[in-house]
C-alpha cells in the first residue's frame, strides 16, 4: 500500500469542512470526516484510479459531501495537498506543492 502524507493545509481544510457541518447540525462535521476518511482509503488502496485534473494532480471526490481530494502521488507516496469545496476555485490547490 501507498504511504500517505496529509500537507497542514489539506488537514486545516478538513477541519474547517467539518467545523461548518457541525455548525449547521450536530453531528454533520463527523459524518463529513467519515466520507473523507473512506475516500481517503480508496485513494491509498489505488491512487491511479482517480482523474488527473492539472498537471499531476489528482482528484477523488467524497461520497455526499461536495468535496474533492487533491493529491499527488510521487515514488509510492501520496502527498494530500487540498480537501476543497467543489465550488471553489482551483488556483487554491493548485499552488500547494
């Protein structure tokens, strides 16, 4: 398997997403990090499944949740550089590298 590194970015995202879940009701944000975490799974298991949307950089988008995970994979390692809104502009993650 894939080793995995989260950047502090992807992460910060993460836990902004699941702070505005919550927010809105109680519960939301843990059921948000559970979509993410089996996404982020699939991703590990098969990191090549997943559509490159610029340059390198892959996307895997969660289950209900309008999330993408960016990502790289370099040398057996994947890199977590984004965890995005779907609406939101690309130029974000694009320069995380």
């Amino acid at each position: 398997m894939y080793k995995l590194i989260i950047k502090t970015f992807a992460e910060l995202d993460a836990i902004d997403a699941a702070n505005w879940y919550n927010d809105k009701r109680e519960g939301l944000g843990e059921e948000f990090v559970l979509a993410l975490d089996a996404k982020i799974n699939a991703i590990q298991r098969n990191p090549t499944h997943f559509q490159v949307v610029y340059r390198n950089i892959r996307r895997a988008l969660t289950e209900r949740f309008p999330y993408g995970i960016f990502f790289i994979v370099e040398d057996e390692i994947i890199y977590v550089l984004a965890i995005q809104h779907t609406s939101r502009n690309p130029k974000i993650w694009e320069k995380r590298k």
